[in-house]
C-alpha cells in the first residue's frame, strides 16, 4: 500500500508541476481571466497577417487579369464551403476546451483537444477526397466561362491536397486560444504567412526555376506555408510546450466525442448553409452580370478583410471568455463578456469601414488596374459593404459569444433567415425585375439588419447561459 500511495503522490505532484505555469487550485485560488484584448489582440494581428497575404494574392493574380480573379474567388468560396466540418469540430473545440478551462480542470481540456484532433483528421481526409474529384462540376455552378472554370477546378485540386494541414492548425489553434493562450497561434501564424508571400511569387508567376502556376500556384503557395506551420505546431504540442497539452490516452470516450459533435453539427449546418448562401448569391451574379461582378465581390470582400479580422479577434475573446466564465459558474461576468466584445467590435470595425470606404476609388485602381466595368462594381460592392460593418461586428462578436457557450443552434437559424431567405430571395428578386448589380449587392443590407436583431435579442434572453452543463468525461 504505501508503494502505490508513494506512487499516486508522485503522479499528483507531477500533474501540479506540468499545470503550475497556467493556473492555481481551482477550489482555492480561480486562475485570472484574460481580458478581451489580451485575447483579442494577437487574433487580430494573427488574422491581419492572413488578410495582408490575401490582399498580395488578390493583387497578383489581379495582374493575371479578371478570368484569373473571379476563378480564385470561386475557388476559395468552394474550398470554404468544404471545411465547413472541420469549423465545425474547432467550434465544439473551443466550447468544451474553454469550459473545462473555466472549471479548473486541465485535464480534461487536453483530452477534449486530442479527440478534436483525430476527428479533424479523418473528416479532413473525406473533405479532400470530394474537393479533388468533384472540383470541375461544382466549379460550373457560377456560370463561370469555360476558362475561368478550369483555373478554378485547378485551384480547388490542389487546396484538397493540402487539407490535413489546414485541419491541424484550425483545431489545434482554437484548441490553445480556448485556453486563454492566444500568443501561440499568433506567432505559427506569422510564421505561415511570412513564408507565404514569397512563395506567391514563385508559384503565381515563375521563379528559381519553378513555372508560372497562376491561380493555382496560389493555392500551392498556401499548402505548403501551412503544411510547415501544422508540423511545428504538432511537434511543439507533443513535446508539452503549450499550456494544453498532448495526451496519449484517455481521450476516446464515447460521452466526448458525442458533446463534441453536438455543439458542432449545428455549427456544420451553419456553415453549409451560410455556403449554400454564397454559392446561390454568387451564382446569381456570375450567371446575371457576367465575370467583371464576380469578380468585383472578390476584390471587395478582400479589400474589407481587415475589417472582418478584427471582428474576428473579437469574436475569439468573446467565445473564449464566455466559455471560460461559464466553466466558473459565473454566468454573469460571461454575460458581460459579450457585451463588452460587441461594443469594441462595432467601434473597431465601423471605424475601419468608413476609412476604406472614402478611399473605395483608389483601392479598387490598385487591386485591378484599368479595368473600368470591374472597378466601378468593386467601389459599388464596398460602399455597401462597408457600410454595414457595425451590423457584421454584431455576427462575429455576439455570434462568437452564443457558440462559446455552446449555443450553436441560434446562430444556425439566423443564418438561415439572414443569409438565404432575406439576402438570396431580395437577390433573386432583383435579378427578376433585372435591376442592376448594385440591387443584387445590396440585397446584404437586409441580411445583416435581420442576422444582427437575432443574435442580439437571443443573448439578452440568457438561454445560452444554461445550454451545456460542466462535465468531465473520464
């Protein structure tokens, strides 16, 4: 007996000594919340990183001319559409991982980060399987020109190739900023796209004896950037780096896997409808107003970005927290949270959107040159757009919040009413009277006024605060 007591002490002083960095005893001493910038601000920067990458690959394929432009757009819309699965599972990530966080118990929050990981695997597989074979036919939904068509097909091939990269460092990021640990995933991040830029260049036009790719070399690009980054955040998760850390057994419990996939099959829903939204909406304008429209909402959803970055930094503070305070059994200091992240939402974001939009004109000219009919489409798109950032702050910080607490059913219905009955069916309607593209554009005006009434309506009702018990799944 006193061998296995001598035993049980040394794997009790050992667990302390690996969680002694992060936190103290959750019965005695709650370890202190991060606040909203200390969450929000590398997810910012991180994100902005991905957004100036964007913005390079925008300009340089937008030298390829607008059939190479709108390809990319359907291509990453299509590419978006198939890892609506693996958002999905980083959504149950951050619910459970934060909670069990809140709650003191380490534990648990690294096994629930393995089961996220083997799951994101084997769906990672099936997702790159359909994206290889099927790139061409779903491709042609956008009335798209036999040319621009294939440049897509060939973007979204290579995308799959490389998608078991882009599952690891979805799940694992949101795994480490669902800790409280949002400094981690900035610096892969950088990492990632520092690599990136010129590895655009190489593959987009040609260099060091590697032939011009065009739009695909984008996607080249991407994929191995990625590929580098997934394997040092792997290498470093599994030599116990990180304050959630790499557990070899104990994570596969059904009790797991199941709370995993039902906080995360509606946020699969969503995500499928919210890309069934943007295929119908896109495919109303590509087959309606030709290339040059379609290619403007690219360059105009890319140009505001940065705006959707910072909302998204926020979006992140706000799930982190919730979660976190929810896990403490504080439903009140999660309420909170929310708000506060709204509101810094709005401002940022709002303030960034009416900068790009006094200078609509002259960015347009830089992404896309000359073309007239696609830069005057372009400043159209953004004048909309970014008009309506204060409405987008509400779905990324409000929306964030409600998933947080694994609430990920609401945010489903609103986008379902927001994004394909309000915005598609006022598209499909002005397509009908054949009003112009504008009408078309701002038929997001009456998605974003609706989406941003339920979101808010739904967090000041409190449901959320009770969706999800705390658990230990053993």
């Amino acid at each position: 007996m006193d061998a296995k007591q001598q035993q049980l002490d040394e794997t009790e002083q050992a667990k302390s000594l690996a969680y002694a960095s992060d936190s103290h005893a959750a019965e005695s001493d709650p370890p202190v919340r991060p606040s909203i910038w200390q969450l929000a601000l590398p997810s910012i920067l991180g994100n902005l990183s991905y957004t100036v990458v964007g913005m390079v690959q925008t300009k340089f394929v937008g030298e390829l001319g607008a059939q190479s432009l709108a390809a990319l757009g359907a291509g990453q819309r299509i590419f978006f559409a198939m890892q609506a699965i693996l958002m999905a599972i980083s959504a149950g990530t951050t619910a459970l991982v934060a909670r069990a966080w809140g709650a003191g118990d380490y534990d648990e929050a690294s096994r629930v980060t393995m089961a996220s990981l083997v799951l994101a695997a084997a769906f990672s597989f099936a997702i790159a399987f359909f994206g290889f074979f099927l790139a061409r036919p779903v491709a042609s939904v956008f009335g798209l020109d036999p040319q621009t068509l294939a440049l897509a097909a060939e973007n979204i091939r290579w995308l799959s190739v490389f998608n078991l990269a882009f599952a690891a460092m979805f799940v694992l990021s949101a795994a480490l900023r669902a800790s409280g640990d949002a400094w981690s995933p900035l610096w892969i991040s950088g990492g990632v796209n520092l690599l990136n830029l010129p590895l655009l260049f190489v593959f987009i036009f040609g260099f060091w004896g590697v032939p011009a790719m065009g739009v695909a070399g984008a996607a080249i690009a991407a994929g191995i950037s990625f590929s580098v980054g997934s394997a040092v955040l792997l290498i470093l998760w599994v030599r116990q780096k990180f304050r959630v850390r790499h557990v070899s057994g104990g994570w596969w419990r059904r009790a797991r896997l199941r709370a995993l996939l039902d906080i995360g099959y509606p946020a699969a829903l969503e995500q499928g409808v919210f890309q069934l939204g943007f295929f119908i909406f896109l495919m109303l304008i590509g087959n309606a107003y030709g290339t040059e429209a379609f290619a403007a909402y690219n360059i105009g959803v890319n140009i505001l970005a940065v705006c959707m970055t910072v909302g998204f930094g926020f979006s992140i503070a706000g799930s982190t927290l919730v979660g976190q305070h929810l896990g403490a059994r504080d439903p009140e200091a999660a309420s909170r949270s929310g708000w506060r992240s709204l509101w810094l939402a709005v401002v940022s974001m709002g303030s960034l959107g009416l900068l790009i939009v006094i200078f609509a004109q002259q960015l347009s000219r830089y992404f896309i040159g000359d073309d007239a009919t696609t830069i005057a489409y372009t400043v159209q798109f953004i004048y909309l757009l970014g008009a309506m950032m204060p409405l987008l702050a509400v779905e990324f910080a409000i929306g964030g919040s409600l998933r947080g607490a694994g609430d990920t059913r609401f945010p489903l219905i609103a986008t379902v009413l927001g994004l394909l009955v309000m915005r598609c069916g006022l598209a499909a309607i002005a397509v009908y009277l054949e009003l112009a593209v504008f009408w078309v554009y701002a038929a997001l005006v009456g998605d974003y006024v609706l989406k941003g009434a339920l979101l808010i309506w739904r967090f000041r009702k409190g449901k959320w605060k009770k969706i999800v018990p705390n658990q230990n799944y053993g």
